[in-house]
C-alpha cells in the first residue's frame, strides 16, 4: 500500500508526457520558411488517406486547391474527390495576424482555426464538424504542416473526440509550377 502513491504519481506523469505534443517553435531555424501566403498563391494538389485508431487506411481522397489572397486575408478553394467517387467542398479564409499567427474560418469549422508558424512548420488546431451516417460530430484537429522545399509539403493531422484519439489524416501537398507545370 505504501506504493500505491507513488505507482499513481508515476502513471499521471506518464500520462501527461505522452499527451504532449511539441512546440512549433522547435521548427524557427528550419528552412524554407513557410508563409501561407505565398504556398497557397495559385494551385497546389494534395493526395491523402485517413487511418483509423487502428492504423488501417480507411479513406483516400485528391484535393486541388486553388488559392487567392489580397494583403493578409486569403480564399483557399479545395476541392476533394474521394476514393469511393463521392466528393465535397471546403473554402478557407485565413488571416495572417503577424509573423507567426493565422487564424481561419470555413463553414464546416467550428469557431476558428487557430495556427502558428516558424521556420518549415506551422501547427492548426480547430475543430471540425463531420458528418457520419448521417450525424454530425464535433472532432479535434491537431494539424501540422512542414514545408519540404518550395514546391512540397507535407501534412500530419490528428483527430480526437473527448480525448481520445480516433485517427489521423496525411497528406502530401505539390504546388504549381508556372502556369501550367507540376515538379
């Protein structure tokens, strides 16, 4: 019994250690720097799954995104074809607040997208409404984006409800090269 305290202790810090994520500002010195504004000028493609809590890839899915900005509020228009041939939509506005804040709305994000950026990463956390057989659930997103060089990216999303991890998204991003060129 003497244990039992400290056995407590030990397992709360455990928990605590691996819900941490790290800090985007461990990126600062990476390059190229990432700028949204100049990334998601023009078109870009992206190509992505979902996984499941499990690891098996439930859902691929294309997504061309065709993006627009005056000053320091942009559109991003994307478009995404599903594997099974379904298809949606969902339009960005994103503001770039300072050198390294954004925030972004979209009519299927609840509240606002909150994102923060340095060096080759930026890191969106908002929550999104899903729809699931008919019923919409709120899921958080914990969305990291990392700059590769001035054409690629790639993104990691994690989702959770109520804390408990239900999946994760990745994407790889490829932007336009000229008027009518991919690299």
């Amino acid at each position: 019994m003497k244990f039992l305290p400290f056995a407590l202790l030990t397992a709360a810090a455990t928990f605590i250690a691996g819900c941490a994520a790290p800090r985007v500002d461990t990126y600062r010195n990476e390059r190229p720097v990432l700028d949204l504004r100049e990334y998601f000028d023009g078109e870009v493609e992206a190509h992505g799954m979902f996984q499941n809590r499990s690891g098996e890839v439930v859902r691929r899915f294309t997504v061309a995104i065709k993006g627009s900005w005056k000053g320091n509020v942009g559109t991003l228009e994307e478009d995404f074809v599903y594997s099974d041939g379904t298809t949606s939509q969902r339009v960005w506005t994103i503001t770039k607040i300072d050198e390294h804040s954004y925030v972004g709305t979209a009519d299927d994000v609840v509240g606002e997208a909150i994102g923060t950026a340095h060096g080759n990463a930026l890191r969106w956390r908002y929550v999104l409404e899903l729809d699931v057989d008919g019923r919409t659930y709120h899921v958080d997103f914990d969305d990291w984006m990392y700059l590769l060089d001035d054409k690629v990216m790639l993104n990691r999303s994690e989702m959770r409800k109520f804390g408990f991890r239900l999946g994760e998204v990745t994407l790889a991003f490829r932007k336009k090269r000229g008027d009518s060129e991919w690299r």
